[in-house]
C-alpha cells in the first residue's frame, strides 16, 4: 500500500481513499507491531507530503498565469514589462522609476 501511495501508482478514488483508511487503522490499531505502524504513518506521511508539493505546484502554476496576465495589461496600457521588473529589484519592490509609452491623457 505504501508503494503504490508514494509512487503514485493508478487509482481509483474510491480506491485511494481505501487505502488511506486501512493505513489509518492499521496506526489506531492497539494490537497492531510496533512494525506495522511505523510503516503506515510513514506512508501516510510520504502520501501528505506529496500532497503539499502538488499543491504547491498548482500555485507555482496559478501564480505564473497571473503574473502572464498582468504583463499583458502593462504592456496593453503602454508600460515596459521589463523596466517594472528593473525597478522592483534596484527599489526593493517600489515602482519608483517605471516609465510608460502611453501618454497619461490616453487613461482618462
């Protein structure tokens, strides 16, 4: 069970979730060897951890997208992407120094 949890091996949901629970017992479980348990909570861990990366790996992608659209706005309303970056890294974050093409009365 814990192979096919941490290496991701094809399953159902409902089948997922079986084995999640019987790992689950198998730690409640009084009579369970000292063995037994300590290899179910360390695939119940493992299967955790590879939760939090996917989920990480969601906002990593989530964040990218976004950031994909906001520089086609900037670029859209006439602000050079690359000059934003410029000055966030010599500022520390502000925009001070971001230079547009468009006019300001083009924004009204």
């Amino acid at each position: 069970m814990a192979k096919a949890v941490c290496q991701r091996w094809p399953m159902t949901p409902e089948m997922r979730q079986e084995v999640l629970e019987r790992l689950c017992r198998i730690v409640r479980d009084p009579v369970a060897s000292p063995r037994e348990v300590t290899s179910a909570a360390k695939a119940l861990m493992s299967a955790e951890a590879q939760n939090q990366a996917d989920e990480h790996k969601a906002v990593d992608v989530s964040l990218r997208t976004e950031h994909d659209r906001l520089d086609a706005i900037a670029r859209d309303l006439g602000i050079e992407v690359g000059l934003i970056a410029n000055a966030e890294g010599q500022s520390g974050g502000s925009d001070s120094g971001v230079e547009t093409t468009a006019d300001a009365t083009d924004l009204r």
